[in-house]
C-alpha cells in the first residue's frame, strides 16, 4: 500500500546516509501504527506502508544478508 501527504516534519532519515547525502530512505511511524518508508528526494511519490511485524521480518532479513549482496 502506498500513502501519500504524510507530515513532512515526522520523517526521519535512515542511520546509514550520510550527513551530506541529499538522497536517503526515510521512515516515520503513521497515526494507525504502520510504518512508512519513503524516498527523500521523490516524497511526492508517497510511502510505502507496512505492519510493524512485516518491516522487522525485511530488516531482520536484511541484516542476514537473505537477499544477497
């Protein structure tokens, strides 16, 4: 699912970019307990949204390098 118009002042940049990068993925938890990710330099394009379960399951898989390098 996708969302859009989400409070500009809620984003908070991913800890792995960089203080200079202009283009980093952004997340900010929504009213209804989901969490949104986004793109900081397309906000326009919306944010994906997700259950708090199903984003620690792809972190998770993230970091055991499940999807490869």
């Amino acid at each position: 699912m996708i969302r859009h118009n989400l409070p500009p002042h809620c984003w908070r940049k991913s800890s792995h970019s960089g203080d200079d990068e202009p283009q980093c993925v952004e997340a900010q938890l929504i009213d209804d307990g989901l969490i949104a990710i986004g793109d900081s330099k397309d906000r326009a394009r919306g944010a994906f949204i997700f259950t708090p379960s199903a984003w620690a399951s792809f972190v998770g898989a993230v970091r055991r390098d499940v999807f490869g390098s």
